[in-house]
C-alpha cells in the first residue's frame, strides 16, 4: 500500500494495520467468511465450517448447537505484512446489542449480503449506523455461487437502494468460480458487465473528489490506479464511495481477492475517520480528536465485556491513542485509583495469547479487572477523566419476562448472575419491579430471552421459573366522595379505637397522592396523624377494586375522634386504611393501563398487515418515516397489554424482518370489559 501519499507520516505499526467488522444479516455467511480468510491469510490449516461446529468464531456451546453466532468475536491474522483485526458478528436482530458495539472498534464496517436474499433489514440498518459513525463501508456479496442468484439485479438493487456510490471492485467470471479485479485491472470477461466500464466507473467515482485529480482524468484520460490512494480513502471517508466485491466463501471464490483489497485499499488507522469522542458532559461536551500516536498518552474503548470463568471480567477494548503496555497504570473513565494491566491480551475467538504491547488501531483484552465495564474509556491521565464516546442508539428491550429461581434461596445467586449478563449485553435489562414484587428481564425478542434462559440452565446449572410479566396496572377514582371508619377493639386489658373521617378527590394523571390534614379543634391528636397518612398511603399502594395502586388523588382527612386512654397508633393506622377504603369505593374508581408510544419497522410490503393488526389491538397509528430505502418506521400509541409477545406476531407479518420499540406514554381507563374481569379476578383471590 502507498502510505508514502497519506498526509502525513504514520508510525510504520500503525500503517500496517486493518479493522473490520463482518456484519448483516443472519445467514448471510459472516462466520464462514471469517473462516475463509482466516484460512487464506494462513492462520489456519484449513477452515471449519458451522456445520460441524468448528469455526473459530462460533465457540460457544449454545452457539454450536444452534448453527448461529450469538455473540460478536475477535479473531485475528497476519497477511502481506498487514495485522488484520478483524470482528464476526451476529446477524439476527436480537443480537444487536453484539454487533453494533463493534462498529466502535473498527475503521471498515463490511455489509455481508446473501446473494440468494438480497438486502435485508439488518444489512439496511448496518449500513445507516455504519455511515451514522463516519466508517468506511465496504459491501461484500456472499454465495455467488449458488443456485438461481441474479447478481445483476442484485447490484442494481444496491445501487438503488444505497446510491451510485455502490460500484463493484470486483466482477464474477467463469460462472462464479472466480472473480475479476476491476480497479488495477481493466480487461476479462466476466459473467456480466464490462470489467472496462466498470473500472472508469471506479476512476471516476474517486478522483471527483480531487479537483486536481478531475483535471488530470479530463487532460491524460485513465490515470494510473496505484496514484489514486490519497483520493480513493478520501471517497471512502466521505461515503462517496462504497466498493461491492464478490465472494463465496464456500467455494474460496473472491477470498484471495478480499484480502487483496483489505490490504492495498482499505485505511489504516490514520486514514478512516476520527472516533467521535466527546471531553465534557452534556450539551456543553465538546469533540475532541483522538490521535493515533504512539507517543501520546492513552485514550481506549470497551466495547465488549466478557465474563470468562478462568480469567474473571474481561474487557475487550480498541487503543485509540498512546501505546497499551503491559503493565501499565491505567485509570476508568473518572475514578481516582489506577489498576494495574496484570493481563494484556490478543484474542483469536475464544483463545488468547499475552501480548507486551498494543498500538493504536488495535484489538486487545485486559483481563482480571472488576472495575472494567460496557463503554468505558481507559485513560493514563487524570484530566481525560471526562471523555467518552458518543453513544450508540440501541434499540430499547421491550420484550419480558417475569423469572423466579425453581430452588428456594436462590434468589440472590439468581440477581448476581444475571447482574453479570447484562454486563456483557448492553441490550439485556433486569429490574425488580416493586409494583408487583417480580425480577423482570427484558430482552430485545423471544429468542434473546430464549437463550437467556438456556444460558442460566446449561452454564450456570440455574433451574429457573418463568411468566409473562403482569401488567403494571393502576387506579385512579373519577368523582370526590367521602369515607369514614371507626377501629374500636376490646379484649379485656387496654382497647384500641380510632375514628377518621375524609374526603378523596381526583386530581390530574401524574399528580400522585396528595394528603391533607384538615382537622380542627384535636379531634385526632397530632401524635396520630402519621399514623392516618400511614394507613391511607397503605390502602393507596395495596389497592382498592382491582389490588393495583391506587394514583392521582387528593385525600383530605377532616374529622375523627379518639380515646384519651386506648387511642395508639396501629388503631388509626386501620381506621385510615380503611377510610379510604369506603371512600375509594363511593368515588367511581377506575382501573388505568399503561399505553406505550410505539415504533414499528419493517419492510414496505407488510406496512398494510401491520397497520391492520395495530389498530385491532386497540392501536392508533400517529405517523411514518422512511429510515432507509425499502422499510417504513409506523409511529402510534398503543395499549402495553395487547402487545404482550407482540415480537412472535411481528415476525409472521414481516417475514422476521420487523423490530419494533416501546417508551411509556401515559395512562388511560381500561374498557369497562377489562375493569370487570380484573375486579372480579381480585375479588376472587380476596375471597380465596
């Protein structure tokens, strides 16, 4: 490669290194092209296949059983003198939470396309968040060689899709057995299209970015390739050019000819686009340059938290800038006491190597650091306290489950575990919801929880209940009434009494409880009137019709009477409650349901079926967008019980393409059909 034409030198290190991360959708061969590449570059005798379980992506045992990458890997080689990092990502959906963060640890963000699929909603969503992060995209179409594939109208669909950008370096030939460079070659014969045109396409496409380059092309005619680097990695910076090769790597077909472009075109660490690091919090956080020096003191991302049971927490991480040394004193993000680096690591799918030192643009693992976690940034100076990446938008988890371990005292094993999970999978969320007493977890769809669950049974040996998660209902009353009780209880020793009378009255949704004391002339002594507040409040979080809490109403207490001798505490406490109580019940109470603001994508094809089974679902659709060419994002509102396994419908209307996510909106009155059948459920669990 030409670095002699980058602006400005770069350390020799530095410039033999390449980052990419293999990402689309599922089955479109990610692992299997890992292993193509690895086997080419010569780190491994021969490739695995996924088949047979033995890629050196896919080591973990669900994802062997399953024939499916669950979690990103970081593998590695060395090729034509170039260190190649190199990350294999998941493809399904639910999954996302591995492979977004990997386009933080990379230059080049590789789109893999299933030439027998076309382009589908995860590669769609790559390329947006690819271009979102200033990366590089290179576009590789995968199983050319299979039967019935229209590579013609493959690429011409990418080029609709994408924009005129899409040009291919590479043409198939020999009914896909092989391919033909077309950006320092310009004749063969290929199964289609005219290697020469397409090579003064590429030409073209590059030097536009170079006025002086422009009139060279218009003076000399075709300008020689091996002079175009300095224009070529500026029209990929700028996404004015997105290459498209050709592969299969089931056959070998074009993986020769990938690590040829990986390493004579694809930048270095000082040629893709600056990480977009922010110094400060906030909207007054301002950008700051990372620089890829050796010399300059350390800036470093976690992008990936591993919980190796040999080696503890694990945080892999991409030097930015300054050289990672091996025992080095480092800081995370704005703590104040250093750790040392005990454990520098270089990964190769589940096996890792010790390594003396790291470079800017490389991956590597620091092993055996509990204070490690998602995002963090590692720093040697105490004034980089405050710098941080600017975040990714992850999609939210709205898909749940309401877990409870099979063994009594397991409970806290149980929290601790999945604590540790959600530390590896930023899209993975656990809460105790107080409401209903219930562990919930939330993951993005009924396969993430699926595999969570397998997860707690086959490596942690965690037997494990499940239901849906309930509702959190509310109640609310819709008219002020009063209510009034006197606890009067003698059992031969001191008596108990107490006597409240009060007032409730429906206040705005989002009020919360508001209580008054409107006692004249100490009818209820004020030693005693916490102990009102206490038994009110109570009766408010239990519930009064339908045993959900009780929200949004003033409750005034303005008489009552006491007992110079038996008046206590717990008497008034029960006289309150129960107030309320009667009060509650003469006011018209409502039962209130959660709705959700809801955005659907999914293809354009399902957008009518979609709409349809919203509005059955008691939906209202508030409007569209068009994210990226071909799918439609339908915004509406929504009620949070009728979307319970929304996910599994969502998939046999989009053909699994479609994700949806959900953000609490307000309350409203259920049907009056729903308020009776949950009054009369409780009123049968309070009989029971």
């Amino acid at each position: 490669m030409a670095d002699s034409q980058s602006p400005s030198p770069v350390h020799p290190g530095i410039a033999a290194i390449r980052s990419l991360a293999l990402v689309g959708p599922a089955g479109a061969g990610k692992t299997s092209l890992a292993e193509a590449l690895l086997q080419r570059s010569g780190m491994l005798d021969s490739a695995g296949s996924v088949e047979r379980g033995n890629t050196v992506s896919d080591f973990d045992p669900l994802e062997k059983k399953l024939q499916h990458s669950l979690q990103s890997s970081v593998l590695h080689m060395e090729h034509a003198g170039l260190r190649l990092h190199l990350i294999d990502t998941p493809g399904a959906p639910d999954f996302v939470g591995q492979s977004l963060p990997a386009l933080e640890a990379v230059d080049t963000a590789v789109i893999v396309i299933n030439a027998q699929n076309g382009i589908e909603l995860m590669a769609s969503r790559m390329m947006e968040v690819a271009a979102q992060r200033g990366l590089d995209r290179l576009i590789v179409i995968n199983k050319i060689d299979a039967p019935g594939v229209d590579l013609p109208g493959l690429l011409a669909q990418l080029r609709e899709a994408f924009g005129r950008e899409c040009l291919p370096l590479n043409l198939p030939a020999e009914g896909a057995s092989r391919v033909l460079d077309c950006f320092f070659n310009i004749v063969g014969a290929s199964d289609f299209g005219s290697v020469g045109l397409a090579h003064q396409a590429l030409v073209e496409q590059v030097v536009e970015v170079d006025a002086a380059f422009v009139e060279r092309y218009l003076s000399e005619g075709d300008l020689d390739p091996r002079e175009l680097h300095a224009p070529l990695e500026q029209a990929l910076r700028e996404g004015h050019l997105i290459p498209v090769c050709f592969a299969s790597a089931k056959s070998g077909a074009g993986v020769a000819e990938l690590l040829d472009v990986i390493e004579r075109l694809l930048p270095h660490p000082g040629e893709g686009n600056p990480p977009q690091f922010l110094r400060g919090e906030g909207p007054e956080a301002l950008p700051l340059q990372a620089l890829p020096e050796p010399e300059a003191h350390v800036l470093a991302h976690v992008f990936k938290i591993v919980a190796d049971p040999y080696l503890g927490k694990m945080g892999v991480l991409r030097v930015h800038q300054g050289m990672l040394r091996k025992n080095a004193q480092l800081l995370v993000g704005h703590a104040r006491k250093p750790f040392r680096v005990s454990h520098l690591l270089r990964l190769q799918g589940k096996a890792h190597v010790e390594i003396e030192q790291a470079l800017p643009g490389e991956l590597c693992a620091i092993a055996k650091v509990e204070e490690l976690h998602f995002d963090a940034v590692l720093h040697d100076d105490p004034e980089d306290a405050h710098i941080h990446l600017a975040a990714l938008d992850f999609p939210v988890p709205v898909h749940g489950l309401a877990i409870s371990p099979a063994r009594h005292g397991d409970e806290q094993r149980l929290w601790e575990i999945l604590n540790r999970l959600v530390d590896e999978d930023p899209c993975l969320r656990v809460e105790q919801a107080a409401a209903t007493n219930e562990t919930l977890v939330y993951g993005l769809g009924e396969l993430h929880l699926r595999l969570l669950l397998e997860r707690l049974r086959e490596t942690y040996r965690l037997e494990i209940h499940t239901q849906p998660p309930r509702i959190a209902y509310r109640e609310t009353i819709s008219a002020a009434a009063e209510g009034h009780h006197r606890h009067k209880k003698q059992s031969g020793g001191a008596g108990q009494f107490g006597e409240v009378w009060l007032r409730v009255e429906p206040l705005a949704r989002g009020a919360g409880i508001e209580f008054v004391d409107a006692v004249k002339g100490g009818v209820i002594p004020g030693q005693f009137m916490p102990a009102v507040e206490k038994g009110v409040r109570q009766a408010c979080a239990a519930g009064v019709i339908s045993g959900h809490p009780l929200v949004d109403l003033r409750v005034t207490v303005f008489d009552g009477k006491h007992h110079s001798v038996d008046s206590k505490e717990v008497a008034f406490v029960s006289a309150g409650r129960k107030a309320l109580v009667a009060a509650v019940r003469e006011a018209r109470p409502l039962v209130l349901e959660p709705i959700v603001a809801v955005e659907i994508s999914a293809p354009e094809s399902a957008m009518g079926d979609i709409t349809g089974d919203l509005a059955a679902r008691r939906g209202q659709v508030s409007g569209t967008r068009s994210p990226v060419p071909g799918v439609i994002a339908v915004q509406g509102l929504a009620p949070l019980a009728e979307l319970a396994s929304y996910q599994n419908r969502l998939n046999a209307l989009s053909g699994g393409q479609g994700r949806y996510t959900l953000t609490l909106s307000h309350y409203e009155p259920v049907p009056p059909t729903t308020q009776a059948q949950l009054v009369a459920g409780y009123q049968l669990r309070e009989d029971d």
